[in-house]
C-alpha cells in the first residue's frame, strides 16, 4: 500500500524534481518507510512506500525491470505467489521477494493482459522504455485510489487529489453536477467526475493508455462484472459448499505479509465471518478493532463479545466521542484526507479504529466491506426481492418470504408489506424534498435524476458500480492511509464476486433472510448469535446527536455557506434548522452534507464560477 505520482509535461520539458517531490510529500501518510523517483525526458514519477511485502530495498519503488520498463505501484497483488510460480515455468526468474516484481515480469509476458491474471487491488503506472509509454491500471473494484487531470501544459496522475494543489497550474473550481449530486442525491463517487472540475478518476476495472511520444491518452475497459453469467443448475447445498470453499481462499491469500495483521470486527456477519474464518486455519493470530458506543440502539458490543469469545482473539474496544469532531478538529482532517466533504459522522468511527490499530502497531487490517452490495445485505434489497416476485405472479411465494422476514424484524406482516410499497414510490419524494434548500438556479442547471431499479440483480448492480461500493472504497481506503494502514477486503475476491453474482436472488435472499449462501456455507464457524442474526448497524454513529450537541457552530457554519456560495443555498434550511434543535421537526441529513460541504470548500479554497 503506497502512494503514487505522475508528471507529464506535453510542452516535452524535463519535469523540475522539486515538482514531483511536492506532489509526493503530500501523501507522505501513504507511505512513511520509503520514497523514491524516476525522471524521464518529458515526465516523473514518485512513490511513498509503506512497506508490506519484501521489507528489504529489493522491494523499493520506482522498480527498474531489466532496463525495459519501471513501475511505481499501489496495492497488494494476493496471488503474485502463484502467478511467479506460472511465470517460471516460461524461464522467468526473481531477484525479489515482492509482488511489485511479479506485475513487471507479467506485464512483459502478457502486456497489457497481465491484469486479468491479478486477484488484488492496485493502482499502478508502468513505464514501457521501448515504446515509451505509460501503461496504467485500476482494479476490477476501485479498491485503490487512480485519480488524474490534464492541464494545459501537463498531464497529472495521483493517488489522492489534494496532490495537485502542489501544481501552480492546478485550479480547484467546483464542479457543479456533482455537487448537486452530493447536496441533494446524498450521492458521491458514482461516476469518473469528481467535485472538482476537471479531475476524474479512472474507473475500477479500465486501463489507460498514455503515449509519450504524441501525448495521445486513451482508457479501456478490461473487467465488466455484468457480463457475469447466471448459474441456474447450481442447487442451494451446492452454492453453500463451494461459497465456504472460495472464501477461505479469499481470507487465506490476504493473510499474505511480513507485517503483523489485524482485523475490524463490528459483530457484523461480514466482519465475523472473516474473523471466524482465520480461526480456522491453525496457526493463526489476529487482534481484533472494535468501535462501540454509549447510545444502546447502535451499540453492538454484545455481539463483539461473543466472536472474541469465540475465536480467542485479542479484543481491542474504543468508544469515541462525536463531540472530538469538532473539539479537536477532526471534521477538517477527515474533510481534508477525503478530499471530499463526507456523508456522515460514520467516517469517525472509521478513522478512529484505524487510529488505534495504529497505536498497536498493525500495518495490515482485514474487513468486510462488499459484502453488502453483491449478496443483497441491505433491507433495501427485501423490498425490491418482494415487488419483482409480485410482478412476476408468484404471489404465494412473496407471501411467504414477507411473512418469513417480518417475523425475522420482529414487525406485522402488514407493516413490511406496507414498508415494501412506500419504499417503491417514495425514495425519490424525498430526495425532491432536499431541493426546498437550494436555488432555483442551482437546481435547474444541475439536477441529475435517480436511477430507480426494480430487482434485485439492477439494484445490486447499482450498488456495486454507482451508490455505494465506489463511496465505501474511497471512504475506507482514505481513512485507513491516514493512519498508514492497508485495508484488505476478502469479501471483494474477484473468484468469490464472480462466483456468487452468478447465483440465483433466491440463494442470497431466502426465507426471509438476507446473506443465505454466507449463512448456510459458514454455519459450522460462525457462533449462533451471529448466525441468527437479521438486523443490521455497519459504522453508524449519532449524527443527529453531534449536530444538537454542537448546533451554534454548526448553525454559524450554514450561515456561512449561504453567504458564500453565491446562491447555492437559500434561507429556508436555516428555518429548518432552527425548527429542528426546537425539537419541531426532525433530523434531515442534509443538515450535515452542508455543514461538510462548505468545510471542504474552505479548506481546498474552491473556487465558484
């Protein structure tokens, strides 16, 4: 896990090392153990490394590949072992015991192929000598960081985008449609714009080409999860086996360091299901982070408890106060790390377990982010599971499922059902409610539609490449980098994905639970109170709390933001606000996505056109 920088100059001058060292000693956090360059005639590159695999300096970035190509590289590749072994096998050989090496030994075999043979994550940009080109890569997930921007005199390549405030050149005007996106949508990450006119990122599984010679730059799509077939002769038993068998692979391989492992454990089944798996492999230890909280209705101890209890694992506990958000100034930091304002206080609780994971000295952690988002975790995925079996005609079938998962939430029948058919007419009401905030000028010029799906399998799809895994990704992999931390996520192996997009919705979501094929394949690990569990927290946090707790700053802030965004908003969320600390209307999370937004405007000083 590192940090990665490129700069093109298309006027062909030699890139002044003060440049690409400027742009590097900003994400100093991504790698504190190394940095390293490599100058060519009209470009550089920059590395930070935080050493994982192969401590030594045979490890250390840029690497030179037999005078043929170099790389600077920002991820794990998990199955590089195996690869080395097929590469072998043609008379390759290894002066390292890094995976940085195997990718320069891969792309030389294969070329640009090599990336369907990685199960990893990674950024990286190879320099080919001969061809004088860049070839650049994201993984099929976006689990690292690949953001870029051409200028008029340069072409930009970064893991995160506060490195281009290094840049004279470098402008940070907003970017209109994706505020809109964020402010009213609650929607960040879902396309290759970002809040910041002009730098996009490159999308989870694309390559970009960059010719050096005529400054001639295309991206390509190499990895498209829809072209994923159904498997429809897999039987329920089978589907559980072969689930149990792919993700113990899957949380084996990522086990791979030469640094001590840890783990997030929220007494999730997602986060349980990895820490109960690495039990099972003898030989291993695994200290555990856990986040808890004083407000009972989010506090997830109790289970914590019983898969430490479980597993014999050390269990490490904190419980943050919201009130050090803004105490000790940590909005800003988390603000500014992100590089975007952030959606909820969730990113707190986040940033402090990877904090304290720091404190104990753990570079690696495991969790269980994606889980959610292909086998249909969300209550969300039960309601469109029970419309699409209504539309279908098989209504004694949704009869049984609604009556199956109401007693599972411990509701009336009546209510899910009623639940179920609110949930299909109003989602889009109530984002068009959070545009009484804004101006009639704003609104007109920016409004982005939501996309409204109607099963299971679109929804998923939505989730995975739009709403919610690309801002999870983001989320986790700036908050673990902070604390100079690689976050590894086995539930986002390319083999398991795959295999369990191929299954049927009714594997995923059956007799009114969510996650089945998981449940099912990890019974014999997973304790009956994880098991057996169907209601579902992930990092929240009280943000309606904090907002209450610190109104008067938070109020100042949105008189601020109305005052200074030249018409973005108008008074009508101060009356809200008002209303809202008098107890007489409730909570709107727009509250916080303005709060946040007109911080990350002060401290990237954006400008507004």
């Amino acid at each position: 896990m590192c940090g990665i920088s490129a700069i093109i100059n298309t006027n062909n001058n030699k890139v002044p090392r003060d440049e690409i060292k400027a742009m590097n000693d900003i994400v100093f956090h991504r790698g504190p153990d190394q940095e390293g360059f490599y100058e060519g005639l009209n470009f550089a590159l920059g590395h930070r490394r935080l050493s994982i695999i192969d401590l030594t300096i045979s490890g250390a970035q840029p690497m030179i590949y037999h005078d043929k190509y170099v790389l600077v590289y920002n991820g794990e590749i998990f199955n590089y072992l195996e690869i080395k072994e097929e590469l072998k096998q043609f008379g390759y050989s290894f002066s390292s015991s890094s995976d940085t090496e195997v990718i320069l030994a891969a792309y030389d075999k294969w070329g640009d192929d090599c990336v369907l043979k990685f199960n990893g994550m990674w950024a990286f940009i190879l320099f080919d000598i001969k061809k004088n080109s860049l070839f650049c890569s994201r993984d099929r997930f976006g689990i690292k960081p690949f953001n870029y921007i051409a200028l008029p005199s340069k072409f930009l390549i970064a893991s995160e985008i506060k490195q281009f405030t290094a840049i004279k050149e470098f402008e940070p005007n907003l970017n209109y449609k994706e505020a809109y996106n964020y402010l009213v949508n609650s929607h960040l990450n879902t396309n290759e714009d970002t809040l910041f006119e002009g730098v996009r990122v490159l999308l989870p599984g694309y390559n970009l080409n960059y010719n050096l010679n005529n400054h001639n730059c295309y991206v390509k799509q190499y990895y498209n999860i829809e072209k994923i077939k159904k498997n429809r002769s897999i039987t329920f038993s089978q589907a559980s086996k072969q689930f149990s068998e792919i993700f113990k692979n899957a949380v084996k391989i990522r086990l791979r360091s030469d640094v001590e492992v840890g783990a997030c454990l929220s007494g999730g089944l997602d986060s349980s299901s990895i820490v109960c798996e690495v039990k099972q492999m003898n030989g291993n230890e695994l200290k555990t982070f856990s986040v808890c909280f004083s407000e009972k209705q989010i506090n997830e101890e109790k289970f914590i408890d019983v898969v430490a209890k479980k597993s014999g694992f050390e269990s490490v506990k904190i419980y943050p106060e919201m009130s050090e958000l803004i105490d000790q100034k940590i909005f800003n930091k988390l603000v500014y790390h992100q590089d975007q304002p952030i959606l909820s206080g969730s990113h707190f609780a986040e940033f402090a377990l990877f904090s304290k994971a720091n404190e104990h000295k753990i570079k690696v952690m495991l969790d269980g982010q994606g889980a959610d988002e292909f086998m249909a975790g969300y209550m969300s995925f039960f309601y469109k599971f029970f419309l699409s079996l209504i539309r279908k005609g098989k209504f004694l079938f949704a009869i049984k499922e609604i009556y199956q998962f109401s007693k599972n939430q411990k509701r009336s029948f009546l209510f899910i059902s009623a639940k179920a058919f609110l949930y299909s007419i109003t989602n889009q009401r109530n984002k068009d409610k959070h545009k009484l905030y804004f101006s009639d000028l704003f609104k007109d010029r920016n409004y982005k539609a939501q996309k409204n799906t109607k099963s299971v399998y679109h929804e998923s799809l939505l989730q995975i490449n739009e709403t919610s895994i690309p801002y999870q990704l983001h989320s986790e992999d700036r908050n673990s980098m902070m604390s100079s931390i690689e976050s590894r996520l086995p539930f986002l192996d390319f083999n398991l994905t795959e295999f369990i997009f191929s299954l049927p919705d009714s594997y995923k979501l059956k007799n009114g639970i969510t996650k089945a094929v998981l449940r099912s394949g990890l019974k014999d690990i997973l304790p009956e109170e994880i098991l057996n569990r169907h209601n579902k927290i992930g990092f929240a946090t009280p943000d309606e709390i904090f907002i209450r707790k610190n109104h008067s700053s938070v109020r100042n802030n949105l008189v601020e933001a109305i005052k200074d965004t030249k018409g973005i908003f108008n008074n009508s969320i101060l009356e809200y606000f008002d209303e809202f600390v008098q107890e007489k209307k409730p909570y709107n999370s727009v509250i916080f996505r303005i709060y946040s937004f007109n911080i990350w405007l002060k401290i990237f000083k954006v400008k507004l056109n």
